[in-house]
C-alpha cells in the first residue's frame, strides 16, 4: 500500500501548485525554457529547396546535407525542407516558382538557367572542359564570377556551383563513329546549345523534364539520351538503354540560387550561417560527386544488359571535330567576354 500513498502524495501537490500558480509551467519551471520554444516557434524561418533527381545523387544528397548543416548551425531556426524528384516543380517550372516566391531554392542544371540567361549556355558547349580541374577552374575563375553577375539583376542569389558529373551517351542502338546518330531521337534538357549539338550529328533533339526521361524511352519516344553516370544509375535508364557511350562530352552542374529578395531579408547573422553550411556542403559534394560517378560506372560495368563503349581517343578527336560548329553557333548568345575566358582557361595547362 505504501508506494501508492506516496505516488498520491506526489500528484495531490503537483495538483495544488498548478492551481496555485494558474497552471502556469513557466512560474513552475523557471521562465526559459518555455518562453524560447514559443519565441522559437513564431521566428521559424522555412526555406523550401525544390530540385527534380533522386535522394541519392551528388544534388540530393547535398541538398540533405545542407538541410542538416542549417538546422544544426542556427539551432533549428532556419528549416531547409528539400523537395526531391521533381514532387513540386519540374526543371521547367522551378525557376518560375522560385521567381514569384513559391519556393525560395533550387538547384537547376546549368542548360535550365540558359533557357533564362542565355550567357549560361557556356557551361553546355561540347567538350567545353577537358576533365573536372578545368570545371573546377571555370567555377572559381573569371566563367564563374561572371555568371553570377548575371544572376544579380534577375531577383536570384548565386550561392554555390554544385558538380554532378561530364555527360555520357545512352541509346536503343550502339554509338561508336559519329554516323551512329543520324536518324536516331535523343531526349535534352531544355537548352538551344543542346539543340545545336544533335542536329550538327545529325540527330533530332527532343527536350522532355527528367522526371519524364524514363517513361518516354520506355514509350519509344527518344532512342537515347545524355546524361551523368549518377542519373543514369539513380533513374535506372539501363533498364531502357542498351547501350552507353563514355564520351564524357560535356559537363553536368548546378547553380544553387535563392530567391534574392528573400536573401535580402534574413538577418546577417543567419545570412552568415546559410553561407558557412553552403561552403561545408559544396567542399563536400566536390567529393561526393566524384565518388559515386565512378562506384556507380563500376556498377553499370557490373550489368550484362548494358554495352559500354569507352571512346577511343581517336573518336574522340573526331566527335571534338564534329561539334566545333556549335561554338560559333552559340558565340554571339553567350558573349565575346565569356568565349574568351573559356578559351583562355582551355590555353591552361
Ligand atoms: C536532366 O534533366 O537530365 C538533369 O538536369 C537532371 C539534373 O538536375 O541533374
């Protein structure tokens, strides 16, 4: 019988003093824990981060990570709610969504932004980077900051460039020589170089979202494609692409932007906080990005319904030929400043 007494005991006190103070936990507990949590709650800042690839990629794991980075540096304060797969706005619609304020962050392919700005479609030209340290060289050198001034006047803050990977070929039928493309339909992304580039192959370009890749090739409405090891993997395009071509054509990445007039209005502090995560999570997509291209080819190489073919450095040479056209095409959109810093950058080394 003892115990119980003292547990009546207990909760008849516990009763009194509530009553006594009104209820009022914050007289009971001492006023600090309550009142931040309620501070807390009303000052919550939502950043809503919209991207179209799968979680796990070099884009959506970054954007999870940065997720994280924000909570843990701003003591929860700032949430990042990431919205993978395309589930609120296709590559074609997040721009605009991200312009009237409906979500405050993306991350698009650089051949999305083009559509926009058309100085952007730098990044897109063909064998435009010999390997990533070019890449690496065009984000942090002059290609770079010029780009984001671009971004300046059109409500958009530039705040990293993202790597996800050089492009590759996929197709129903093998491509080897450069005659392989005739006739054949590949599916773009958005983007007037992209255009350009198959229809000097001779190819039909059709521009159809990601999230919409799959099904249409499953559909037989392209033969094949372009796109990174990681998305290739990630979308299972393998299972409607017989073959994949490593040519390593041109370079997938992303500018991540926020909505500049909602930038504009966070304090400094969290400004401050924002940028440290950012240059946490970009340091570590670098890596990350790098390391999953080259597990998952392993993979791919791994599958017996998939014909990888590596080009020869002699088709290479040939496909690099081909495509020079492209950059006279696209010279002027882009901008004498701009072609010149990338010839310059290719005159490195
Ligand atoms: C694509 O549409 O193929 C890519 O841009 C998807 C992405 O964002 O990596």
């Amino acid at each position: 019988m003892r115990p119980f007494v003292s547990i009546g005991l207990i909760v008849i006190v516990g009763l009194l003093a509530a009553v006594l103070t009104g209820f009022r936990t914050d007289l009971l507990f001492g006023s600090r824990g309550y009142d931040e949590e309620q501070e807390g709650l009303k000052q919550r800042i939502v950043i809503k981060f919209s991207h179209v690839v799968a979680e796990n990629t070099p884009k959506g794991l970054a954007a999870e990570r940065f997720a994280k980075l924000v909570r843990e540096k701003t003591n929860g304060r700032v949430e990042v709610q990431v919205f993978p797969n395309g589930i609120l706005y296709s590559d074609t619609t997040e721009i605009p969504a991200l312009l009237d304020g409906e979500i405050q962050m993306i991350a698009p392919a650089f051949s999305m932004l083009s559509n926009v700005i058309p100085a952007w479609s730098v990044m897109d030209l063909p064998y435009a980077f010999r390997d990533q340290q070019d890449v690496e060289k065009a984000f942090q050198g002059e290609i770079g900051k010029k780009l984001f001034q671009t971004l300046e006047s059109r409500n958009m803050k530039g705040l990293a460039f993202w790597r996800n990977g050089f492009k590759q070929m996929t197709s129903r039928k093998p491509i080897r020589t450069l005659d392989d493309f005739a006739g054949q339909r590949f599916r773009i992304m958005q983007s007037k170089v992209l255009e350009t580039q198959f229809r000097t192959l001779h190819a039909t370009p059709v521009s159809m979202p990601f999230n919409e890749v799959f099904p249409n090739l499953e559909k037989g409405l392209a033969d094949g494609g372009e796109n990174t090891i990681s998305n290739i993997y990630s979308k299972r395009l393998y299972q409607v692409q017989k073959y994949m071509t490593i040519s390593n054509h041109g370079y997938l990445g992303y500018a991540v932007i926020m909505n500049e007039s909602f930038w504009n209005k966070l304090p400094p502090d969290i400004q401050a906080k924002i940028m440290e995560a950012m240059e946490e999570t970009t340091a570590w997509n670098y890596q990350t990005a790098l390391a999953m291209n080259d597990s998952q080819l392993k993979l791919l190489k791994e599958r017996t319904d998939l014909q990888i073919h590596v080009l020869t450095p002699e088709e290479k040479a040939q496909w690099q030929q081909a495509l020079q056209p492209v950059y006279a095409a696209h010279a002027e959109a882009i901008g004498k400043e701009l072609m010149t810093s990338l010839e310059q950058l290719r005159k490195q080394r």
